[in-house]
C-alpha cells in the first residue's frame, strides 16, 4: 500500500487501513477512522470559536473537508494532527468571517505580548482534587478563563494542556516555531493561575460559598 | 555539592518547562532548592501545575449530547 511504502509515514497500520478503504470507496470506514478523534476535533473548534453552536458546525465542516481530501493526505505527520489543521482552519476562518468580541482579555496590556510575564501575586494555591469539576461553577471559572486569554495563548492552551499534545505536534499544527510553542505556554499557564489562583475567590475551597470577586 | 542559586525570575522564566519536566537534571536541582526557600515561587509552582492537572481533565470540554451522530451529518457514507 502506498500509504506504509513511505518510510517517514506517521501512521500506524490501522489507520492506514482505514485511509485506503475510505479511498477505495468504503466511505462506512471513515467514521472508524475519525472515531477516536471526535472529541479532539469538537475541542480544537470550541477553543477557538468558544461556543457549542459555532463549534460544532465547523466540526462537521472539517470532517466533511478531510473526507473530501482524504486521498490527498500524505502521511507526512499524524491523521490526527492533520484533521486537527484542517479544523484550525476552518475554525479561524468562521471567526475572520464573524468575529465577536464577546470576551475581555484577562491578558495584560500594559505588557508587550511577546515579552516576559511575571507573576503578580503569590497567594497559596494548595492542590486539589479534580473531583472539584463536578462542580459546574469550577468548570465555568475555568471555561471562562481560557476563553479569556488572546488567541493565540488559548490555541496553544488548547493543544498542549487540554489535548495533551506533544510541543512539536503543537508547533506543527501552528505552523510556529517551537521555542514559540514554549514562551506562548508558559505565559498562558502563569496568566491562568494568576487568573484562578488567588484565592481562588473563595471558589476551591470546599464547604465555603462561592463568593464573585473577579470580573468573570 | 553546592548548588548554584537561581534568582526567582529565572525560575518563573523556566516554571513552565519544569512542569514539563522539559528541562536539564542541572537546572532542575537548582530550581527545586529554590522551590524549597521560597514560598512565592512554591505558590507559582503549586498554581501552575494545578492549572495544568484541571484543564487537562476531560470533563472541562464536555462534546454536546449527539454531536458523535451529527458529526458525519454532512458527509454521505453510505456508498
């Protein structure tokens, strides 16, 4: 097969597979295919459109793309760091065509973007168990957080930290270079826990009411 | 062996790799010996990997009920 001849393909056996079915006419293989990539694809496009409606139109846009453009994929990276491009793409374009500024940022413009970024406060922030998130107002905190950085924190956020991919799988998909992939990481993580941490508003403490001190 | 002391700039400059832990055994033990003097760094570190355990956990993005089945909607599969 074509698709494993290439001693650089990333693909493993099975996903090669599936991409040759669907390419020979087994169309009923590709949803096999894309399966275990539904949740990354929904989460790739909510984390740059940042609502449920928008996000899930541009999924089922860029499913349909990578159908369409199945037989062109080369293997030269992951299948699912490719389908991750096409719905970065297809998500950046629905924003550029309705862009909203529903959100303020929690970025500070006072410091240049591309510069350092420095803690600004230290309240103790002891650790806590991740039962909290079946708490809907800690979730929502944390939503509203992320949402809140500028796009291009939020993406790489969204890569590295909620879809666990590796440094160069997030550059790649950027198109960034990785030492950029880090520095935007890193001031992301430090905006959110400034954003989250102190204190936490009273919010991650169990048996204390949640009480709204911040401005999201 | 001493270790060479690193300045808490330095350290908020290298957090987010040694979250990662994408960062030299070298630097590594000199950011944990400053970890262990100061607190506001210590604060930093426990928030940021805090930040990074919950964000990471797949109940902060829930898919919307039936978005598996409307995913493919578009697409005709059944040739």
């Amino acid at each position: 097969m074509r698709l494993m001849s290439n001693p650089l393909s990333q693909l493993d056996s099975i996903e090669a597979d599936l991409i040759s079915r669907v390419c020979h006419g087994e169309h009923k293989a590709f949803e096999e295919l894309v399966r275990p990539y539904e949740r990354l694809v929904y989460v790739t496009a909510i984390s740059v459109l940042r609502n449920s409606a928008d996000a899930e139109e541009v999924a089922q846009e860029a499913v349909l793309k990578a159908f369409s453009k199945l037989s062109s994929f080369r293997a030269e990276c992951k299948f699912s760091t490719w389908l991750v491009q096409i719905t970065y793409n297809e998500a950046r374009m629905k924003l550029r065509k309705d862009r909203r500024h529903l959100y303020e940022s929690v970025d500070d413009p006072q410091q240049g973007k591309e510069g350092d970024y420095w803690p600004k406060d230290f309240a103790d922030w002891r650790l806590i168990p991740s039962e909290l998130l079946e708490n809907d107002q800690v979730r929502k905190a944390l939503q509203n957080a992320i949402n809140s950085l500028d796009d291009m924190y939020r993406e790489v956020v969204n890569l590295r930290d909620i879809q666990s991919l590796s440094i160069k799988e997030t550059a790649t998909i950027l198109g960034i270079p990785e030492t950029s992939v880090k520095t935007r990481l890193r001031r992301a993580r430090l905006l959110l826990r400034d954003a989250l941490a102190p204190g936490m508003d009273g919010l991650w403490h169990t048996g204390h009411p949640y009480q709204k001190v911040r401005p999201w | 062996m001493a270790t060479i002391e690193i300045s808490c700039v330095e350290v908020w400059r290298e957090i987010s790799d040694y979250v990662d832990a994408d960062i030299s055994a070298e630097l590594r033990l000199r950011m944990e010996a400053h970890f262990k003097v100061c607190a506001h760094c210590s604060a930093v570190l426990d928030g940021m990997r805090n930040v990074v355990g919950l964000i990471a956990d797949g109940r902060l993005f829930q898919m919307p009920e039936g978005f598996n089945k409307r995913l493919y909607s578009k697409i005709n599969l059944s040739e």
